[in-house]
C-alpha cells in the first residue's frame, strides 16, 4: 500500500528535488531544469509536504540535505535512471519499427516510375505484404463477385460478407491474395466478412475498369447481403479514393448507398500538386507516373477520380484515418473537410506515424493495431453511427 500522498508525487517533483541536492544551489538548479527559482521552490516544498518530513535545510547562504533527504537522493536517482532507461527503450524500438517500415517500402519505390520494371515493382509490393501473417482463425474462400476475382476473408467465408475492401497500390500494384492479413485484421475487429476485390490494374486496364469492378462487385455484395444488415465499405490509399468515386457513382445510378465508409490515409487528388516528397516511401515521380498510367488522357479532375473534387450531399458517414507524419495526409484532411460542406458525417483520425498506409503493418506497429481496430468499431456500428469510443478523433 502506498504512503500517503505518495501516489500524488510527480517527476517533475524528483527531477527538481535531484537537482538542488546535486547542485545545492538553486539558482543553479533552477536553470538546469528550466523553471524559475520560485517555481523550483514550490516543487520542492510540495515534495516534503507529501513525504511528511524536511528534506533540505536552507539558508540565505547555503543549501544542505538532511539526512532524509540523502536517503530520498539516493532512491530519486535510480528511480529516474530507470525512467530514463525506458524512455530511451522505447525510442529505440520505435527508431527500430519505423526503420523496418521503411525497408519494406524502399523495394517499391526502387523499381517504380516510367523507367521501373512494373513487374518487380509489383512483386515487391506482393513482397512488402507478404511479410505479415494472415490473423489466426481467418479462413479464405475464393470467389467471383459480379464477374470479378475476389477472396472473402472472414472467420466463416460460407457466410454473406459485409465490407467491401479496395486496396491501395496506385491502381497499378497490389492483389486480394496480398491483402489477406489486412483483411483478415479487419474481418477480426468488426466481426464481419470481408470482400477483397482484384479490380483490374493501369496501365494494362486504365480508368475506369477499376471503378467499374468496384462497382460490379459491389452490387453483388448487395445481391447477398439480408436485407435487414448494412453493407459497407474501406479502402486504403487509392482504395480509399476509388470506394469515395464508387460512392458518387452509386449515387448518380440510385443505387442504394453503403452504411458507411472506412478510408485509410485515402489518395483523392490526382491531380498531385507540385511538392517534394519529404518521406522514404514513394517518391513524387512514381506517384505521378501511378496517375499517368490511370489517367491515359483521362482528365484528372474528374470527380470520379479525384473525388476531392465532386459534390458529396448525401453520401453516408465516414471515418478517416492517417498518419502525421505522411506526406499525403492533406488528402485526409480535405476529406474531413470536404464532408462537413455537404454535410456528410465525418470523424478524422491522426496516428503519430511517419507512413502511408500505416495500417499494412497493424502485426507489430502499436498504432496501427489501434487503428484497425477502431476501423473494426466503425464497420461493426450500427447504420449512421460514426467513429468509435476511445478512438483518436481529430486528435
């Protein structure tokens, strides 16, 4: 059982107590922890009130520790020194995941743009997926959605999926098969099924045959589901854009929209405004050469693929999710706002992550486990609710 007021002690208090008894001068030690002499005086005073007895006895010319205040010394030092130890720990650990990030990503950007090999490319994409194991009881079932390739990931594929997952890779890389662990991490959290699609890729399929598969097997996927349980959709990265374009479309053909849609540090401008790519992931030059092989010709303001652009009344609720420290995550933000004019209901979720498309990698990065599973929260709710309780809304 603790002392009292000892559960009440900070360490800011032990870091100022270490400080005058190391300088036993307060002046000094108020400069080496930066506050001001006053202030250092509180903390200290506040200390000895919750240990109960004096720990300095000062003058106005000197400072001297009493002999519970050396006993305190001792103890404050190698409290801290462990504090410390694991601070730096976990920086460590952290500096370590990031760099394993990005090594993943470095063999795709590697052998991109319009000079790369498309085929390593993609088979480095593949590869980058590969690295994560498809969740423990996430069973898959090979399948034609609507005349398209698709794989329902879930713990029982016999039963109707209820998502529909697009994939990221620009429109020109990444595969169902690929995407089984994020799938099958998704399935886990929302406890629903989930439909991966492989929508045709650019340059050999250019727009629209991607939407056009979308929306092929989206129709399916109403086609199986009870009437009485909502369907929904998620989609990272390009995914992300392309199930925002599938909802326009839907739209304009009175097709009856989804309950709601999880976008993962979504791509919705095509158009790539000017500015240099200050991550290690994919350069600028193969994201435009992503948009070129798309596009061929096709006008990148067209709402249908820079959804950014279009009129979003009525579309249903929206979660948002992207990393701070991703160079796309403007893309995220006009989402969010883009919604609000048109009153769509939106929630925006920042990870303090340095990746794109952070969620790939939910297996052994702590951020995006969470945001998984606040994707889970999302594609579980009910019709109309939006975001998840205890999820980092707009942090």
């Amino acid at each position: 059982m603790p002392l009292p007021g000892s559960d009440a002690i900070e360490l800011r208090h032990l870091r100022s107590f270490v400080a005058v008894a190391e300088e036993l001068n307060f002046r000094r030690a108020a400069e080496r922890v930066f506050i001001t002499q006053p202030a250092l005086s509180r903390q200290i005073s506040a200390l000895e009130r919750m240990v109960g007895t004096k720990l300095l006895r000062r003058n106005t010319h000197r400072v001297e520790l009493t002999p519970a205040g050396e006993a305190m010394l001792v103890r404050a030092l190698s409290l801290l020194r462990e504090v410390d130890d694991a601070v730096r720990a976990v920086q460590s650990v952290g500096g370590e995941i990031t760099e394993r990030i990005v090594r993943l990503w470095q063999p795709v950007g590697r052998h991109g743009g319009a000079d790369g090999d498309l085929r390593q490319q993609r088979a480095a994409y593949e590869a980058l997926h590969a690295q994560i194991e498809v969740p423990a009881g996430i069973r898959i079932r090979p399948i034609t959605a609507g005349g398209v390739p698709a794989l329902i990931v879930a713990t029982d594929p016999d039963q109707p999926p209820r998502v529909l997952y697009l994939h990221g890779g620009g429109f020109v890389l990444g595969s169902a098969y690929g995407y089984r662990p994020l799938a099958g991490a998704l399935a886990e959290a929302s406890g629903a099924g989930v439909l991966v699609i492989d929508y045709r890729l650019a340059p050999e399929h250019p727009y629209p045959a991607a939407l056009d598969d979308a929306r092929s097997a989206y129709r399916w996927l109403l086609d199986q589901a009870p009437a009485d349980e909502p369907v929904l959709i998620a989609g990272d990265s390009t995914g992300g854009g392309l199930a925002l374009a599938l909802l326009l479309r839907l739209r304009a053909e009175g097709v009856r929209l989804p309950a709601g849609a999880a976008l993962l540090c979504p791509t919705v401008d095509f158009t790539l405004p000017d500015a240099e790519d200050p991550g290690r992931q994919l350069p600028l030059e193969v994201r435009r050469w992503f948009a070129e092989a798309y596009l061929a010709g096709h006008s990148a303001t067209d709402p249908l693929v820079s959804p950014v652009s279009g009129d979003w009344t009525g579309l249903p609720p929206l979660l948002i999710q992207a990393a701070t420290g991703d160079v796309l995550r403007p893309d995220a933000v006009a989402v969010r706002d883009r919604a609000g004019e048109h009153g769509v209901p939106a929630t925006l979720e920042l990870y303090p992550v340095d990746a794109h498309g952070f969620q790939l990698f939910w297996s052994f990065l702590p951020e995006a486990a969470e945001a998984v599973a606040a994707v889970g929260r999302f594609l579980a709710a009910p019709a109309g609710e939006t975001g998840a309780a205890g999820s980092p809304a707009d942090r």
